[in-house]
C-alpha cells in the first residue's frame, strides 16, 4: 500500500502544481496524510478522490482549525502512524513529537520545511518537507510517499 504524505501547502485555494500531484505523484495512493499547515479549507477541494487524513497546523486559518485535531493517530494494515504539525524550535522537533505519541510505527510531521527519513529509537520519522518549500530552511519543494509492505519506509520527493 501506498500513501501520500504532504505538509505545508499555504495555500487559500488549490494550485494547479496542487492538482498536478494528484494526477501525478500521488495517482495510484490508498490515501493522503497532510501534516499541517494547510492554511485554508478550499485546499481540500484537491483531494476529493482520495481518502485524506490531516491535522491542523501554526499557520492554519480558524476553519482548518475548527476541522481537524492538532495531533491523530492513523491505523493502516495494522501499523499505527503518528500524524502532527509540529511546534516549537526546529533543533529538537523530534523529542517533543515523539513524546506526544506512544505505541506508534511511525510519526509524520512537518513544521521545519525540511525532509526527515529515519527511524529512531524503533520508530519511523518522517517529514515530506514543504510542498511549498523553503528559502530559510534552504529546502526545496518536496513530498513524500509511505509504503507498507511488512513494515513501513518512506521516500521523499522533490518536487
């Protein structure tokens, strides 16, 4: 199974860059995890053919807000994902993200505008980066895809 992972669109209303992923990239998904920072609702509009599972983010206007927790836990094939934004300074994003989860296979998150694939301490972490990208954090544009196939591995995407 595949799943799409995307954090940091800032967008009001879909680009065209937006609904070329899902033509592209993300065509052949199972389901797509936002980590945040969506910034408006009318992003949805982009992921109406597939499953989406998002949490709301620093920069999200009310109604994103209103519509999805800070944090969830996501269950596929038996695995448990981990879903966040983040918070707080980007040197130790990782330690408090982790302490806000137990028991999970992996934690998908995003905040910092930079790519993460590494397991520690036995868990997955895994930040796609920004789909819109980053000139402080010197990152491009980037995504990610989830795999399961006995376990979990991610591959990021520049865009």
């Amino acid at each position: 199974m595949k799943i799409g992972v995307i954090s940091d669109t800032h967008l009001y209303v879909p680009s065209k860059e937006l609904y070329g992923l899902m033509d592209g990239i993300f065509s052949d998904v199972s389901m797509v995890l936002h980590a945040g920072d969506l910034t408006g609702l009318d992003i949805l509009d982009a992921f109406t053919e597939t499953r989406l599972f998002a949490v709301s983010g620093n920069m999200d206007s009310y109604d994103v807000i209103d519509m999805f927790p800070v944090k969830r836990v996501v269950e596929v094939e038996g695995l448990r994902i981990g879903l966040i934004h983040g918070f707080g300074f980007y040197g130790n994003i990782e330690d408090g993200i982790r302490n806000s989860f137990s028991n999970v296979d992996a934690i998908v998150y995003g905040h910092t505008h930079k790519p993460a694939n590494h397991v520690k301490d036995g868990v997955l972490m895994f930040n796609p980066g920004a789909f819109s990208g980053s000139s402080s954090a010197k990152a491009g544009r980037s995504v990610g895809i989830l795999t399961i196939d006995k376990g979990i591995t991610g591959k990021i995407i520049n865009l």
